[in-house]
C-alpha cells in the first residue's frame, strides 16, 4: 500500500506542472498571449458585453479599416470593430454576436484590402488563437471551407488544430508562454486594451510614422475568393435586414500606387453586382493619399486617418449629424497629438474644435484658436483655413528660452482645461520637423 502511494504521489508531482501550465493558458492569456491579442480579446469583450450606450456607426473590416477609420474624429457614437487579418468570414461572425447584445446601428462600413478578399492568412494563428468566437461559429467557419474546399483554412492539419486550439492544449501556446515569461506580458496588455478603449478600436498604425519607399507600381487585377464573396454577402444581407445603412468604401494607397483599366473593370462589375442585389448600398473608392499620410505601403498612420475619417465625415454628413464634441473624444484625439511630428499637422487637429495653440517664435508669442474664440480687444489675423491668430502678451505661459527649432508651441485642450504637450519645429522648405 505504501509503495502505491508513494507511486500515486510521484505521479502527481510529475503531473502538477502540466496541469499549472494548463490552468494559466486557460486562465490568464492576457499574460502570456502576443502583441496582436489584446486587441482581439477587447473586441470580443466589447462585442459581446451587454450595451451600456448606444453606437449609431459601426466599422468593420481588416487591418487598413482599423487604421483608417477614427471614431473620436467621425463621431461620438461611432466604433471601430475591425481587426488585423480578418477577412469577411470574421466580419460576419462579428457583427452577428454585436445585434444579440446592442441595438442595431444606423450605418456600417465595410472596408477591406485586396489580400483579405482572396486569402485567409490569420484564421488559425489570431482567430482561433485569441479565441475570438464561440465553439459552434468555428465550427460553421470550418463546414463552410469545407464546402468551398479553401486551402488558407482546411490544411492538412486542421482537425488537430481546431482541438488542439479549442482545449487550450499546451503544444499551441507553449511556445508564447516560454517567450513571454511568467505573466510578463500582462501589464502591458492591460494598458493596450486600455488605449483600445479610448480609441474606440482603432489601434492600427496609432503614431506618426511616414513611408518613405515604393516604387511606382499598378495594381493590376480585382479578384474575390468564393468563400469570401459568399460571406462579403451574408454579412450585408444581415445589414439590410436589420435596416443598417451599408456603405463600402475603398480606401485610399499612396501616390505611387496606380490601377490598370482591367483591375478598374474588375472593380466596378464586382460591386456594381450588389449593387444590384443591394441597391440600399453605396460604394465608393477614394484611390490615392500623399505618402505622408501612410505608416506603410497599405496602412494610413494617424495623420492619415484624421485625413480619411474627416473626409468621410464631408461626404457622408448625415450619419454623424452635428452632436457636439465631448471630453472623450479630446482625449483621444489628444493622445495622437502626443505623435505629431510636422509642425503643420497641428492646426488640421485643432481646425472646428476647441483648441488653443500658443506660438512662440522668439520675436513674439501668438495664439491660434481651433474655434475662432479671442479675446476682446485683440488684433486678430484670419487665416485662410478659417482659423485666426492674435498676439498674446510676452509672458504668456513663462515661456523659456529656446533650446531647439525655430519656434515652440503648447497645445491647449480646453474640452478638459488641460495643457496637452510642449514641441519645438524647425522650419524645412514646405514643411515644419519636430526637434529632437
């Protein structure tokens, strides 16, 4: 008897690391899961949370939506539910769980790149890793390959897979938790999701990175997978029968991208065929951006997504009618003004909203007003963009001396009557660079 306790005891020794390994893949995968995680778990927090205030606009579509579309520009009842990778597969399932909880939206915008209407390249490495979906929308996901026979998500292994991932079996998330070390990703996570919130979604391509190459090039030919097509349409005719305004819209590549007049063809059959199927739709294509308004060759950095979301805001004014700005939406916005890096840029943040620059460039100190405000009495100087200049006293805000650049500016966030940052610019041709 002794000896087969002794035995039943070793036994478990030897089994208490496996299931402690086990238990904290379960359990914690904010701790241990990589970068794009957090923002896939937020999602499905958010989607799948009981509504606690109303969202009128939705975005929903990949990576170059998540970084295009900028809620606390478009609106303060609009989010953006889109993810890296996902294609219309995902989307479908997304928007599926958001009507069980919230009340319809009054519009959606449905934006996706060119890869993710041909190929499934994160279905099993994000999807299925985060656990983004419940067991029976994999499932259905799975049934629905099968039929379309699509290689990107019937591998060879993909039964093994779908257990393996849907167990939390450690042979797929041993790898993570080795590289992470113990919980040494959580706090990080945390504060990602944190950021995720005051976005409202969006956490793609959120600083001030320029791309610099790419040459010229065209693209050349419009192609969308059956699998895609087939849930490209569901996921609309789920919009239409819930009264959602759809609204597709192409979003812009850099200069250098160009279009053969086949891919232009292409295009326009494909969508002019729902269109006839879903004549409630609209579609548009906005085709090009200066490069300064990428972080890549695909993705809009900040800038360019205040650029992109204020002109969806032109050309759609209806679905964001003219609610005031709030305190949260400054917040987020003051957060990207933290990345600003051309001089310039600042006044297209502050442009309609109740911001104050304080210019000083050595000879003088100025203040530039997002809403016009002055005060009385003040010599005021009206800039073309609508926005006006006056002179301030020497002593305004006890500027110091400079130490870099050609002039310093403080940015004012008068939403929540705080100071939001200090920059210095040098002056370059037609252009105003931070100094470092």
């Amino acid at each position: 008897m002794k000896h087969i306790i002794k035995l039943a005891i070793k036994g478990i020794c030897v089994m208490l690391p496996m299931i402690a390994i086990y238990a904290y893949t379960w359990f914690n995968p904010l701790g241990y899961m990589d970068e794009e995680s957090p923002h896939y778990l937020w999602n499905k927090e958010k989607v799948n949370s009981e509504e606690t205030c109303y969202y009128d606009t939705i975005i929903l579509g990949d990576s170059m939506a998540n970084a295009a579309y900028m809620p606390e520009v478009l609106s303060d009842t609009a989010i953006n539910l889109s993810l890296g990778g996902m294609t219309p597969v995902e989307n479908y399932y997304v928007l599926q769980d958001w009507l069980t909880t919230h009340r319809a939206p009054r519009v959606c915008y449905l934006s996706f790149q060119d890869a993710h209407m041909i190929m499934e390249d994160c279905f099993w490495t994000r999807t299925m890793y985060s656990h983004r979906f419940r067991r029976e929308q994999n499932l259905e996901i799975l049934r629905t390959a099968e039929i379309f026979r699509e290689p990107t998500i019937i591998t060879d292994t993909y039964k093994t897979d779908f257990i393996s991932y849907e167990l939390f079996l450690p042979n797929k998330y041993i790898a993570s938790i080795m590289n992470s070390g113990f919980n040494q990703r959580y706090e990080k996570n945390v504060e990602t999701q944190k950021r995720d919130e005051l976005h409202r979604g969006r956490y793609v391509a959120r600083g001030a990175d320029e791309f610099e190459g790419g040459e010229k090039a065209a693209l050349e030919e419009f192609y969308v997978n059956p699998i895609f097509e087939d849930y490209y349409r569901r996921l609309i005719a789920m919009c239409v029968e819930n009264g959602i305004q759809v609204r597709i819209v192409k979003l812009p590549h850099p200069e250098n991208v160009g279009f053969t007049e086949e891919y232009k063809a292409q295009f326009h059959e494909f969508y002019g065929n729902l269109q006839k199927d879903y004549p409630e739709i609209t579609v548009d294509w906005i085709t090009n951006y200066d490069r300064k308004c990428f972080v890549d060759a695909n993705h809009l950095n900040t800038y360019g997504a205040l650029k992109l979301s204020s002109d969806i805001r032109v050309l759609y004014p209806e679905d964001f009618g003219t609610v005031p700005f709030t305190k949260g939406q400054a917040e987020a916005v003051n957060d990207s003004i933290l990345t600003v890096r051309r001089g310039e840029q600042l006044i297209d943040w502050i442009c309609g909203r109740d911001y104050t620059l304080f210019l000083n460039d050595g000879a003088g100190v100025y203040s530039i007003s997002g809403l016009n405000n002055r005060k009385e009495g003040q010599e005021v100087l009206e800039l073309e963009n609508g926005l006006k200049v006056w002179r301030e006293s020497a002593d305004t805000w006890r500027w110091e001396e400079h130490v870099l650049g050609d002039f310093s500016v403080v940015v004012i966030d008068n939403y929540n009557q705080k100071e939001i940052c200090r920059k210095s610019f040098w002056r370059e041709k037609e252009t105003c660079r931070l100094a470092e």
